[in-house]
C-alpha cells in the first residue's frame, strides 16, 4: 500500500515542449549608392537579445564616466605659498581674530574643500556589459537603423561618395560607422563628414551606439562586433 502512495506521489516527467522554427535577422548590405542589394545575415544571438534597461544604464554611466579625465585640481590653504605668520596679535586691535592671510575668505587665499584628481572609473561586470552592448545593438537592428556596407563599396577614399551614400540611405544623423584598420578608404570616405563617427570594433561603446540614430557597420567588422558582444 505505501508503494502505492509512493508511486502515485511521484511526478511524471515534463513532456519537451516543440522547438520555435528558428528566426533569421537580417540587415540591408548597402553598395556604393547607399542602395540595397541583398541582405546580410545577423547573428541572433547577439541582435536578437532583450534590451534590458538597467544594465544599459549601468553601461552608458560606466563609458561616460571612462571619458573623463579627473585631472582637476585646486589648492587649499594647507598648498597656498606664504601666510606662515599671524597678520595681527589676537587681542587689542579691534579687528577679528585672524590666524594665516590664507585663509579661503582672504584674496589669494586657498579654496575650501578644494577638488583633487581622482578617477571616475565605475566597474561593470563583463557579462553585463556585454548584454547591454548585445541591447543596444538589438534595438538599431529591430528599428531598421542598422546596416551593413559592403567590403568593396569604398575601395577608394572619396566624402563626395560617402555624402550620397548618406542621402540614398536616408537614416538621420548622427552615424556611427564601425570599420576595421584595413578599410582605409572607408575610414577616410567617412571621416569627414559632420556628424558622422568612425571608430574600430574594439572600440565600439554602449554609448556611442545608443548616441547614434543609425549604425553602419562593414561587412569586413560585422565579425568582430559580433564577437565583442558574444
């Protein structure tokens, strides 16, 4: 009887739930004209995620943060030079009591909780860096912002080309495009025009993505953001 109870009480496996038909994400491989030809294939993994929003932030707060310098610096009336002595004696002379002229409320006297260099530094976990950076990318390429240029589109540096390929896209500004050192055209195609940021896959940011309205990519990049982001 308890083996009864025993086997009744036991739960039965869960049966596989069928698989979803795997989806494909695409992005438009513009040519020369900033017309498409074809679609480039994208890996889902990395823009098809979840844009998850408070790991973007944390991202976004950690590159802003990155840019800056933290070199600034002022003196207290510890670093001020002179105002060894005490200007007057204590008592007697009918003004207020004062102990060194660098004082903060004294002209060319020091600062008052003065600001000393420091680092801004905030660190962020590599696996959620990573997740916003896949969100980021997710977002440009569901809102159809995202493009791939194809590797032989700018063999030669030309802006009057990049400035119609711009036009025939018809994305608004800013772009950040993502190039490798061996497109050297591409790079100095783009280089030059307002509002328009070149920068090399392992310096692609959260923040410069999420800054941009559009994102160009070359199909020669396209592996190495997609492996930073994996």
């Amino acid at each position: 009887m308890a083996a009864d109870k025993a086997s009744t009480g036991r739960r039965r496996p869960k049966e596989s739930a069928a698989a979803s038909p795997a989806r494909t994400i695409s992005a438009p491989l513009l040519g020369v004209s900033g017309q498409s030809s074809r679609e480039a294939t994208l890996d889902e993994s990395v823009f098809g995620s979840d844009v998850k929003p408070h790991l973007v932030h944390e991202a976004v707060r950690a590159d802003l943060n990155a840019r800056r310098a933290g070199t600034q610096s002022a003196k207290s009336r510890g670093l001020v030079a002179g105002g060894r002595g005490k200007p007057w004696r204590q008592k007697g002379t009918g003004r207020a009591r004062a102990g060194t002229i660098r004082a903060p409320q004294w002209v060319g006297g020091g600062v008052a909780f003065p600001p000393q260099p420091r680092g801004y530094a905030v660190k962020v976990n590599r696996k959620a860096y990573r997740s916003a950076l896949r969100g980021a990318l997710s977002s440009h390429a569901s809102e159809g912002t995202l493009a791939v240029v194809d590797k032989s589109a700018f063999d030669e540096p030309s802006t009057k080309k990049a400035a119609a390929f711009i036009d025939a896209w018809g994305q608004e500004l800013p772009v950040l495009l993502v190039a490798t050192d061996d497109e050297v055209g591409l790079a100095k195609s783009f280089r030059n025009l307002e509002r328009v940021v070149v920068v090399h896959p392992s310096e692609v940011e959260v923040a410069a993505i999420l800054w941009a309205r559009a994102l160009l990519v070359s199909e020669t990049a396209l592996e190495a953001v997609q492996g930073r982001a994996s």
